[in-house]
C-alpha cells in the first residue's frame, strides 16, 4: 500500500490551537506537522508550548487517518466483491469465456 502523503486539518481546529501564537510559532507547528505526517520525525525541538498544541493537534490527525484507511479498506472490499461477482456473472452467461 503506497504511504499516505497528506493529512486533513480543519481550519476551525488549526485556528483554535494557534490563537495568540506569534508567527514563528505557527510556522513551526505547520513545520513539524508536516515532518512527522510525511518522514515520521520531526527535524527540531519544538517549545513546550507549540510541542502540546502539537501533540493535540496530531492526535486528531491520527485519529482522521485511521478512519480514511478503515473507509478505504472497506472500499477495496466492496469493490473487489462487486468485481468477482461481475466475473462469475459473465462466465455464468458465457461458459465458454476463460475464468480471470
């Protein structure tokens, strides 16, 4: 399965966990959320304050993953389903035809 390379951050949320941060500090929050979605790490300490905004942040986004792969997964069922029962339909009706 190829490696997710984005993440869902709704604005309301962002926005609560960044009000009266300066900008740097916002920088650094979208920085090491970014890191640690994409390499798994982030690359620089964090300050405790960012560091907790953080770490709730990112609890969300964990959370929104394994929903979206759950959704996915339950996805490539019906559609694997739906496609074995096209195929057994189709050699129902032509018996002849080779089996996929």
């Amino acid at each position: 399965m190829d490696k997710k390379t984005s993440f869902v951050l709704y604005p309301a949320d962002f926005l609560a966990a960044v009000h009266n941060f300066k900008k740097n500090q916002v920088a650094d929050l979208i920085i090491a959320l970014c890191e640690i979605n994409f390499y798994g790490a982030v690359s620089f300490k964090l300050s405790d304050l960012v560091k907790q905004r953080f770490d709730a942040i990112q609890e969300t986004i964990d959370k929104n993953n394994a929903k979206y792969l759950e959704m996915r997964r339950k996805r490539r069922k019906q559609t694997s389903s739906k496609s074995q029962a096209r195929c057994k339909q189709t050699t129902s009706k032509h018996p002849n035809l080779p089996i996929r």
